[in-house]
C-alpha cells in the first residue's frame, strides 16, 4: 500500500484530541493498516527513527499482557482471601450452633469477631422477646421502630445524621469509622448489630457482604432459642 499524497487545499491539520477520537470510533484502523503505519515511521528512518511500528505494536502487546497478569493475581488473591473469609464464617457458625446456653451468645460473638475479623467491632441491640428474655439487660436498650426500621430494609444501613436523631443514637455521632446496623431476623425482628469499621479495609463494592453474612449467622443462633421456647 502507497502513500496517498493530498493536494495542499486538501490537507487540514488535525489535533491530538481528533485523532484519538478517530480512533476510538474506528478500532480497526490500526490492524487495518499496519503496512501504512510502518510507511509513516519508516519516513524519518534518516533522521534516526529505525523503530518500526510493528515494534511498537510488540511493545503494546507486552504491556497488555503484563496489565493481564496483574489482574489475574489480583483475582487470584481476592479468591484466596474470600476463601479464609468463608471458612471463618463457618467456623463461626458452627459454634455458634453448638452453644446451649443462651448467655453464652453474645460474649461469644463479640470475641470471635474480635479475633477473627479485627478491623470490626460490634455491639448488639435486642429485642426483649420470649427466649431472650434471659440475657443481660443491657441488650435491649433499643426501641422496637428502630429495630423494625432497620429490618424491613433487609440489608445493612450506614448509620446516617437522620438515624441519629430519630433514635437518639447520639453516643456514635463522633465517631470517626463507618458505623453499619445490620437487621438481625428470619422470620420476625430480633434486633440489630451496629458494626463500627473502617471502610478503607473492605473492598468498597463488597463491604456489606462479609457484614451481611455475619448478620445472619448470628440471627439463625439467636432464633434457635426463640423458636424452642
């Protein structure tokens, strides 16, 4: 393929920024015309230039390609990651199955996610209902519109100026993590979780997730008792 040659009223400057449109709407341009390319780099061969643009088409491969590699590990170590994250909710919710006493529930969850997910703290807030009317009274501090509020969302709610207010949640107006209230419940409200953390430290489009899953772990084991009563 020749070098076709315009005549000087044909020819118009064209600036970077049309070029590159030119080709974002034309993705074949380049393949299309590698022999013209190389025609065009090979003009300046005298001054220097002896890079043809077949070699550039190389290099590009190889930065593609290492771009390639980079995202395959990162979903390799997202998989390994969210692989130890499911065998902690197992454990998590195999001993919690196991437990007998009532009692010993919520000490037992607030440790586990102490020692396993350190980056979250919790508190619980209950509903004081037959079958955990035996726990420690400082767990049901919570009004049932908020609880119901937070539970007919179904999903976990960043705690926001407006919950605040309307459920005179003041004690975490100054705190400076991310506070989420996750409904605990399966078949009616029981209560809810506030988790405190640090959004930084959970992959932004999966920070509910993990939060999630435990949520409802720990509903499953507080609705054993409530269902056995």
């Amino acid at each position: 393929m020749g070098l076709r040659k315009k005549n000087n009223a044909e020819i118009k400057d064209l600036s970077k920024d049309e070029v590159i449109d030119y080709l974002i709407e034309n993705p074949n341009f380049i393949n299309d015309n590698v022999d013209l390319l190389n025609q065009l780099f090979s003009l300046n061969k005298n001054e220097g230039n002896v890079i043809s643009f077949e070699d550039i088409r190389i290099k590009s491969l190889i930065n593609e390609n290492n771009s390639l590699k980079a995202k395959i590990s990162e979903i390799i170590n997202n998989a390994e990651a969210n692989e130890i994250i499911q065998n902690k909710l197992y454990k998590f919710a195999n001993e919690l199955i196991s437990k007998k006493d009532i009692n010993e529930l919520p000490s037992f969850i607030v440790e586990f996610i102490k020692k396993e997910f350190p980056t979250l703290n919790i508190e619980l807030g209950l509903l004081n209902i037959k079958g955990l009317d035996n726990l420690d009274q400082k767990y049901f501090n919570y009004n049932i519109d908020l609880i119901n509020e937070v539970f007919l969302q179904k999903n976990p709610i960043l705690l926001t100026n407006k919950y605040i207010k309307t459920y005179g949640l003041g004690k975490f107006k100054d705190e400076k993590c991310s506070i989420v209230m996750c409904p605990l419940g399966l078949d009616f409200p029981t209560g809810i979780m506030f988790i405190k953390y640090n959004s930084m430290m959970i992959e932004k489009n999966h920070q509910f997730d993990l939060l999630s899953s435990l949520a409802q772990t720990v509903s499953f084991a507080f609705n054993q008792f409530i269902q056995g009563q």
